[in-house]
C-alpha cells in the first residue's frame, strides 16, 4: 500500500526567540510538522512514524549538510510536529549551518510504521530561512535588516522577515481580521493545483475567484482588501496559503502585543485546497475541513 506525506509548513522558531538581544545565542532548530495519510487516503493517527531529515545545500540532489532521525507521534488529525536540530544526528552539526550560504533544501523520508524503512521521501526548498538562525550565522541579530518583526509598516504588522537573493523580504498580516466566519468559497467543487500551493498565496487566490459561478469566498475578501494611511494606499492582499498562515498564527503573541484590536483569534482560512476540501490553520496546526464550513478571514501581503 502506498503511503503519501504532506508537508505543511516550516515554522519560526519557538515565538519567545523571535526578539534576541545581540549577545545571545539563536536556539539551533526549527519546528516542522507533517500530515501523514496511507494509500487509502486515510490519516496515520495517534501513532509512531519515523523520519530522516536532511537539510540539503545549492539542489535537490546537492551534498547533505546534515542528517537526522526522529520518531515523532501524530496527533488525531494525523499531524507529526518535531523540532528539526534535535533528533538523532546522523552527520553534519546543525549549529554549523550557514543560513546565509542559501539556497538550501529539505529531505523528508518517512515510514509510517515508525521504523526506519522509510518508503517516503520529499525534497522542498527553503524559500525563506528562520531569522534567529539566519541571524547566528551572519553575526548579528539585526545583520543590516531594515525592518523588524512587529513592525507596523505596508498596512498591517510584519511577522516573517527572511532574504532571498541577498534581498530582504517579508510578509505582512492585515491589522485585524476580515471577517469572523466566512465560508472557502461558495463553490465546492474541485479546483486543481493552481490552489494546492502550500507557500504561495496569491496564485491560490486568484485561481479561487476564478471558478465559474464564483460569487463569495475568503479569497475574495482579501484579494478586495485595501488599506490606506500616510504612507501610501496598500491594494494587493491575498488569502495566506497554509505555511504562510502557520507562520502567522505562530506570531500571536507579538501581534496581539502590538495590535490589542487586532488580535490573532484561533481558527482560520488558508488558501491551499487539498483535494475536495480546504485547509484551515489553528495554532501550531492546520487540518481540513469542508469549504462550507465558517472561519476566519486574515488577510497578508509580501514586501
């Protein structure tokens, strides 16, 4: 029988390490979580699987960094969460990484039994590196960054900050939700891999309001977003896909501190469809659930 894996999302560092004085030391991991399902298509559930993870560097078939094993628990929703740094090492130091010498890429090999005849295996690219992280290597916590996360800036607040071609870059959440219960989408039937995307938000949106018959969706009421103040009018907000969105429930603590009317509630709407259903993220987790179903709606935009 065949067995698939779903990677959800590569997570910021533990919330109390986002803000790190100069002088500390990054904590070396990363979280990292996981659906697992069987050929059936059912969820692996309360159980064992085991898992090599290798952080690869220039390709998917570039030399292997580092190399760990983990024999993380799913929960009932099928969901494996470990911290990636503090598994069995196989080779390679983690704390040796430099973040800074991108790109670099995640294996993930799994055998749902929780062995080690991992009959799974997964190749993704970092596209953003955590800042904590990024920020030991380099040196410096600040390293030349413009901005900061909790920085109220581009109509919203900043909750991921990350470099990409030597570039610096971040996403931005809305200054308060949406709406407070919305459905996907009015329409359920399926749409494909033009919003299967795990990381790219806007091309998920746009492939939702595109459906024929579409008239309502937690899509739309992002993508019709604008906000305007003294720096500019900011029109191209998006429905976050599931990692963005995991990234941003993960920064509760920071945007509800900096926006007490803003505050980051427990369930949302992500823009990533899997199959005929959709994803919703909570806290640290994300599961799916019918379009129909009512969620909350909060909007982002890249910088």
């Amino acid at each position: 029988m065949r067995n698939t894996i779903f990677p959800l999302a590569l997570l910021v560092i533990a919330l109390s390490f986002l803000w790190l004085p100069a002088e500390a030391q990054a904590p070396q991991k990363m979280s990292f979580q996981a659906v697992v399902r069987n050929g059936s298509g059912y969820l692996v559930m309360n159980a064992p699987v085991g898992m090599r993870i290798s952080i690869l560097h220039d390709s998917m078939t570039g030399p292997a960094l580092y190399v760990e094993t983990q024999t993380p628990t799913t929960n009932a929703n099928g969901l494996a969460t470990m911290a990636i740094g503090e598994g069995t090492v196989i080779s390679g130091v983690f704390a040796n990484i430099n973040w800074a010498d991108g790109p670099y890429y995640l294996m993930t090999e799994t055998d749902p039994s929780g062995g080690n005849n991992y009959s799974i295996a997964g190749v993704q690219q970092l596209m953003s590196v955590p800042y904590a992280l990024y920020a030991a290597s380099a040196g410096s916590v600040n390293n030349g960054y413009a901005h900061y996360i909790g920085e109220l800036y581009g109509g919203g607040i900043i909750y991921y900050i990350y470099r990409e071609n030597g570039q610096e870059h971040g996403l931005i959440a809305s200054r308060a939700d949406l709406a407070a219960s919305s459905v996907w989408s009015n329409i359920n039937s399926i749409i494909g891999t033009q919003a299967r995307s795990s990381w790219d938000g806007l091309t998920n949106s746009n492939a939702i309001v595109s459906q024929l018959g579409h008239t309502t969706s937690a899509a739309k009421l992002c993508l019709d977003y604008s906000y305007t103040d003294a720096t500019g009018t900011y029109d191209d907000w998006y429905l976050p896909a599931v990692e963005e969105m995991n990234l941003l429930t993960n920064c509760a603590f920071i945007i509800d501190k900096f926006l007490p009317n803003g505050n980051v509630g427990l369930n949302y709407w992500t823009s990533t469809e899997y199959v005929n259903n959709a994803y919703f993220s909570v806290i640290n987790s994300a599961s799916e659930v019918n379009k129909s179903q009512l969620y909350s709606v909060r909007a982002v935009r890249r910088f």
